[in-house]
C-alpha cells in the first residue's frame, strides 16, 4: 500500500504552519475546469464562473477527494487496514472514503445517520440506560451513494439522524476500532465528519494554488461555495489568507449555523498556529438563511430551481448542498450585492450528484413536470 505514497511538497506559502502532511495519495483527477456560467437570474451587473469540482471524478467525486488525498496518505502512513467515518445516509464523504478504501486496498466502515432510526424505550440494556431501535435495515433502499457504498463491500452501520459526533457518533467509531484491533489484530484510521481536520484542510489549500495556477486571484473578486462541515471553507479562507489576496471568500451554510463555522475555523487556525494573527471573521464571509428545511430536506422550489439550472446550463447541482448554495448565491447577489467584492464571481461546484439519485428528484418530476410527460412513439407518429 505504501507504492500509493507520494511525496507532498507543499506550496511554499504553507511553511509556517504546523501540520504540513508528508505525504499525498493521487485521488482526483486535477486541475479541474473553470468555465463561463450562463446561469439565468445573475443580475446583471455581475458575471459568474464555475469551477468544476463536481469533476474531480465519476464515482470519486466532488469536494471530498480533494481532503481524502492526504487522510489517505496519513492512513497509510500509520499502517492502518481499515478507515473508519460517519455522515448522514446519502453522505458524499462516506461514499467517496468508500470507493477510495476499495481502490487502495483498506477496509471501510460507514456509520451513517438514518432519519427513521429513533432510540424510544427499552427494549435492549446499555451503560447508559435502555434504549430501543427500529431495525431499518430490510427496507433499506441501495439509493444514490448507499448504493455505491455497497458495491465497495464497505460496513454500513445505522444509528438515528439526531445523533451528535461528539458524543454519539465519535465514541462509537472508537469502540468499532476497539473491536477491530481485537478481532483482527489491525489499526483503524478515524476520519471525523466531512474529513474536516488539518489533514483534510491541505485538500483546500492545495485547490487554492490550484486556482492562483489557473488566474484565478487575477481573475476573480469573489469565491462563493456551500459549506457542511467547514474543511472547504476553513482550507479556502485560510490559503486566501496566507496569500494577502484581494478576494473574498463567501460560504453559504446549509447545517449548522455561522457561529458553529466561526468556532470550527477558529479551532483549525489555532491548530495550524495562526491562531494568534487572525481570525475566521477577518477571513471569510460566512452566509446563514439558505438551509430551507433542515439539512437533507428539499422544497420543491429548490428542486425546482435544480431542474431549471440542469435544463438551462447543463450544469447539474444537488439538492443537499450545491443547489442551496446555488440558489443562496443568486439571491444574494440579487438582495445583497454590497456583500460581494467586486463583480467577478466564481462559484465553486463541490459535487454532491449522487445525492440525486435518491427519489426526492424522482418524485418532483413526476408530480411537477406531467406537462413536459415522456410519450409513447405510437400515440404521436399520428400527429406528424
Ligand atoms: C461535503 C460537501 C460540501 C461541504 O463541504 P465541507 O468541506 O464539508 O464544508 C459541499 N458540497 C458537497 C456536494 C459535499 O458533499
């Protein structure tokens, strides 16, 4: 496995920081594109590019390579055999970290957040008291990414929606490692949610000498993309940063809130030790209000908006982050232009397209679009 090693040499703006990685594993296939976006809506004073993260691969896709580059490396590294992370059933970082491990030869486990999954009473005795489950696991569907988390042969493991990573999700990944080095004898590597610790920072910054290497500071006034778990964002502010750029990086939050974000980038830069010369809200515009119902949950305006972008542009977004930040980003600029630097707008595609596959747009079509209806070839040969 270590025949996957490769040696990073980091770009000489991150010298100074702490936690430099040794080493990377090639994942994605960079530098991604950056094109002309004709998204309808922009107003006019502003022009918008996208680049294309939702290419760094087909089935290892989006954002999460990127990060996965250097949590695999360190993996390897510390000769662990299996990788253990969590996220929610459609995670995209889960499925990634699964199609990575079987490329690389590491065993994955996935605890994944279920939302029909809710510990009740008693039916079953824990340190902590009783609790009860409903078993979902018979009816569950192999949709979108849970498919492609199957076919890696990945460990799928289900625990309720509502459960916290530190104090439900990250205990169990200790005792599924515990369990393992009994069992097997073998090391497990623990990757928090999203992939978003220093290690995973390096994903971003290295996309940020990416885009200097594209022109993009040249370019651009103002970066704007979806944040989740926080490592894009902190991995973009901070390479901005170093670099005494004059664009601004906007994240639009589709969980959480911005304090949680402030507080994650805060930890990151105290970590990295830039702690004591700057801080998130001198680096990054971090936007609330585009979450709709909740973290996983579509309006129909919002698919809406996914399936007129598709029809339009051909650019496909999804609906758990790059549609929200998406359609964030076009209100913004259309209620809020004042936050933005300058008229240059480069929007980042993080990915997310299996997430589509998992029936909600399904169904919006089915129900919205009958005037658009798919018809037989023989009802309408007549008709010519
Ligand atoms: C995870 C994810 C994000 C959020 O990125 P973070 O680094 O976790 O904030 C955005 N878009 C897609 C498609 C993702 O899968």
């Amino acid at each position: 496995m270590t025949s996957f090693l490769n040696h990073f040499n980091a770009p000489a703006w991150c010298h100074r920081l702490t936690h430099i990685p040794q080493h990377f594993v090639k994942l994605g296939n960079l530098n991604t594109p950056i094109n002309e976006w004709s998204l309808p809506g922009v107003p006019s004073k502003f022009k918008v590019h996208i680049k294309r993260d939702d290419l760094t691969g087909s089935t290892l896709s989006g954002n999460k390579v990127r990060k996965l580059e250097f949590l695999f490396a360190d993996a390897i590294t510390r000769g662990c055999k299996h990788v253990i992370t969590c996220g929610s059933i459609q995670s995209n970082f889960a499925r990634t970290t699964a199609i990575a491990a079987a490329q690389l030869g590491l065993k994955c486990h996935l605890i994944l957040r279920h939302p029909d999954i809710e510990y009740t009473t008693a039916t079953k005795q824990t340190k902590d008291g009783p609790i009860q489950y409903k078993d979902c696991t018979a009816n569950l569907p192999f949709d979108g990414n849970v498919l492609l988390d199957k076919m890696t042969g990945a460990s799928v493991y289900l625990i309720p929606k509502a459960s916290k990573y530190e104090t439900d999700i990250k205990p169990r990944m200790e005792k599924l490692a515990d369990h393992l080095k009994k069992e097997t004898g073998e090391e497990s590597y623990l990757v928090p949610v999203g992939g978003s610790n220093t290690t995973g920072l390096y994903g971003y910054l290295t996309a940020f000498q990416e885009m200097m290497d594209q022109g993009v500071l040249e370019q651009f006034d103002d970066i704007i993309f979806t944040c989740g778990s926080g490592g894009t964002a902190a991995g973009l502010a901070i390479g901005n940063y170093l670099n005494q750029s004059k664009i601004r990086i906007h994240a639009i939050t589709i969980c959480d809130n911005k304090d949680y974000f402030v507080e994650h980038i805060n930890d990151t830069l105290r970590q990295i030790g830039l702690g004591d010369e700057t801080s998130a809200d001198d680096i990054i515009d971090i936007i609330d209000g585009y979450k709709g119902l909740g973290y996983g949950l579509s309006t129909d305006d919002e698919l809406e908006f996914i399936y007129s972008v598709c029809r339009d542009t051909g650019i496909v977004l999804d609906p758990c982050y790059s549609g929200k930040g998406a359609l964030g980003m076009l209100k913004e600029l259309a209620n809020n232009p004042d936050r933005f630097q300058g008229n240059r707008i480069l929007f980042l595609h993080t990915g997310g397209t299996y997430g589509l596959f998992d029936g909600k747009m399904d169904s919006f079509l089915h129900k919205h679009k009958q005037s658009e209806p798919v018809i037989m070839w023989e009802k309408v040969e007549d008709l010519f």
